[in-house]
C-alpha cells in the first residue's frame, strides 16, 4: 500500500486535501494504524483520487463530488457548469456596478421616495408608454416599472395597483420624474402617447418643468435635473 505521501504525489491531491476528504467521507484510506495515525490507501483508489483532484481543480464542491458514483461525472459537471454560469452573471454584473460607481462616484444614501402606485387600466398600454418615454422596464412578477439601477440614486418603483397584489383604494397618481432634459423629455412623452397638460416653462422657484397624462390618467411632473 502507498504511504499518504506517496499518494499525494501520484494523485495530485495535498495531503491536506487527502487529510479532508477522509473526513468528510468522500475518499477514505484503505487502512489506518491505530497506533500511529498513519493512512494508508491501495493503488486501486488513484483513479477515483484523480478524479476528484480535476473535480476539485474545477472547483466542483465536495457535496458535488459525491453524486459522481450514483449520477455519473457528466450530470456532475452540467449542474457545476450552470453554478459557475450564474457566479460568472453575477460577478459581470458587479463588475458593471463597480464601472458605473468608478464613473459617477459612489451613491450618497438620502432619505427620499423610492417606490410610488399608480393606475393602469389598459396594462399593455402603460407598459409601452413608459418603456418608449422613459426606457423603464416592467417587471410583472412585482407589478412595478423600474427606473434606474437599485442600489443607486435614481432607483424608483412606479407600482401598479392590482386587487390581489398591490390593493389601492385611490386613484390616479400625480408624481414628478427628474429628466436630464425637460424639452426632450416633454416631447419623447408626448410622442408615447402621452396627453399634455402643461409645457415646459420657467418658474423662479422651481427648475424648469412641465406635465403629462399617461395612459392611465397619472399625471406626471417632469423636472429638469
């Protein structure tokens, strides 16, 4: 029989590793001295041990690992491939938010509205409205149109109220939008189908704004940023 250190060698595993994984069950020594401690394995356990160095250099988790005897090394490796599909999601979108943050700067945390219910009667036509006015998309399974990147400044919820989700008692909304310019905005807004109810104009206390209907009767105020 191989000495553990002899095994490590011929399989690629640490010793701590081999240490581990006798531990945990999943490779156990052929023979260890009772007296000693020593672990002991047989040549025939070096090629389940080099699997499982591969499996453990594709960072397949030990639990993984385990299935390989019952399910077979391909099942093993498909459900490895879609976990490191979605860390690799996951980490692509970290790394934009990093990008955005090193080009904007870091939020600043204020206390303000983030989330507002409005009216649609006619779903399909709100949800073409304010993807072609404002580029928000619309997430049916919270009935809300985002806008902006959560955690950000800019992230706002417009909710759309519904009987068995989002109970609203009220009626239309009236809510102002911050857009980075007013007069374009007013006519992209108009051009969606929006009803105008008041242009653009200068007011000594306010930025410069206007009013829109959307399809649902909310009235929103547009502010230039």
């Amino acid at each position: 029989m191989l000495s553990i250190g002899s095994f490590s060698l011929v399989t690629g595993l640490s010793i701590t590793a081999l240490r581990h994984y006798d531990d945990v069950g999943l490779l156990k020594p052929a023979y260890v001295d009772p007296d000693t401690g020593y672990r002991r394995y047989r040549p025939d356990q070096v090629d389940e041990a080099r699997l499982y160095a591969t499996l453990r250099r594709l960072q397949v988790p030990v639990d993984a690992m385990r299935a390989v005897r019952e399910r077979g090394v391909g099942a093993v490796l498909a459900e490895h491939r879609e976990r490191l599909r979605a860390g690799a999601e996951a980490l692509a979108e970290l790394i934009d938010t990093v990008d955005r943050y090193m080009e904007q700067g870091l939020p600043v945390k204020t206390r303000r509205i983030s989330q507002v219910t409005i009216v649609a009667d006619d779903l399909p036509a709100s949800i073409a409205f304010y993807r072609d006015a404002f580029d928000a998309a619309y997430h049916e399974e919270i009935s809300s149109f985002q806008f902006g990147t959560y955690p950000d400044d800019d992230f706002f919820l417009l909710t759309v109220a519904n009987p068995a989700s989002h109970p609203w008692a009220g009626g239309p909304a009236k809510f102002g939008l911050g857009v980075d310019d007013i007069d374009a905005a007013h006519a992209r807004a108009l051009a969606a189908g929006a009803v105008e109810i008041g242009a653009p104009v200068d007011r000594p206390w306010k930025p410069r704004s206007s009013t829109v209907q959307d399809p649902g009767g909310n009235h929103i105020d547009l502010y230039q940023a």
